[in-house]
C-alpha cells in the first residue's frame, strides 16, 4: 500500500507540471502535426532518459546528504514551499484564463526532427525543470527512499507515467486536427490540480518542520 501511496501522489505531483504550457508541450503539439500520435511518447522517452539519469545521481551521489536530517528538513520546506508557489500559480492561471492549449500550437521545435532528443534538450535547458528537481523533486525522492530503492522505483513510475499519459493523448489529439478538451475544461483541471498541489506542499512543509525538530 504504501508503494502505491508513492506511486500515486508521483502520478498526480506529475500531471501538475505535465500539464502547464511550457517549451515541452510546444514540442509535443508542433511534432504531433508532423510525425502524428507517437511525438507524445518520443518526447517523454527523451525526457524520462534525463529524469531517470538525475534520479540515480540524487539516490547514489547524495544518499548520506539525504540522511541528516537537518538538511532533510529543510529540503522539505524549500521542496514544499516552491510547490506552494507553483500550486498558486496554476490557481491564479485557471482562474484568469490565462493558460491555453491552442497558443501552444506553434512552439520552439520548429526544424527538430529528433523528438526524443528534443524532449531531452527542452527539459535540460528548462530553468523551471531544473528547479522542480532541486526543491520538490529532491524531497519526493527522499521521502520515497524511506521504503528504500524500490520506493523510488515506483515514484519514478508514477512521475513519468503521468507525462507519458498526457502527452501522448495530446499528440494523438492533434496528429486528428483537434483538440483533446476544450482550453475551458483545461483551465478547470488546471485549477482543481493547483488545490491538490497547495495541499500536497502543506504535506511537505509539515514534513520538514518536524525533520528540523528531530
């Protein structure tokens, strides 16, 4: 129960950042008008490669990091804060209409024939990926690593799933000269996932306040 726990909380922390506008989906959405439905599953393998090469770094270079736990704790609170922040973005962006599929349409990959490289380069070159994986990525992992390399395992699944999920549903949603929903019900998932998220960060704040008090 509690790998699935993990699984589970990944798979939705996940869809948060999945979902948001960003030079990924532009990738995604420009290459499905191209290359048709597998340009979701081609961008993610690139930027799964990445993801996973990050995780073994974090799980084997910084394990004893990990275990003190005053540096835990305020992992937790800087991972929590910064998915509050994130949190109230998507709230703030769903409620001002301000995010759209459609503006995704024509994004950055313009002459990119590798997907999967693309995904990768995107994502390297993200300063809001690289931060994720400093604050609430680090503490997610560390909080998986409790149950031990198998708890990271599934953590790792849950994560990339919930990319691999989205974006191949909208590469194959596009590569069909439409839209999988309507930027209203995109806003409205956007906005109910930022409410997740702000519970989530509480979750994580908590977390490092008593790591601190250990």
């Amino acid at each position: 129960m509690v790998l699935w726990g993990i699984f589970i909380s990944a798979f939705l922390i996940g869809f948060s950042g999945a979902m948001m506008p960003g030079p990924m989906l532009g990738v995604t959405i420009d290459g499905s008008l191209k290359k048709g439905w597998t340009a979701g599953p081609l961008t993610v393998l690139g930027h799964g490669i990445l993801e996973l090469i990050l995780i073994i770094i974090m799980i084997f270079g910084l394990k004893d990091f990990f275990s003190k736990a005053t540096v835990a704790g305020f992992i937790g609170l800087f991972g929590g804060a910064f998915l509050a922040w994130m949190g109230y973005g998507m709230i703030k962006s769903g409620i001002n209409k301000s995010v759209s599929l459609e503006s995704q349409r024509a994004g950055n990959s313009a002459g990119v024939r590798n997907l999967a490289l693309a995904g990768a380069l995107v994502s390297a070159t993200n300063p809001y990926f690289i931060l994720w994986w400093a604050s609430t990525g680090m503490e997610s992992i560390r909080q998986s690593y409790t149950s031990g390399l198998i708890g990271v395992l599934f953590f790792f699944m849950g994560h990339i799933f919930s990319d691999f999920v989205w974006y191949t549903a909208i590469s194959t949603a596009f590569s069909r000269g439409k839209k999988l929903i309507s930027d209203t019900v995109y806003r409205w998932i956007i906005l109910l996932l930022g409410i997740f998220i702000i519970a989530f960060s509480i979750y994580f704040i908590g977390s490092g306040w008593k790591m601190l008090q250990m």
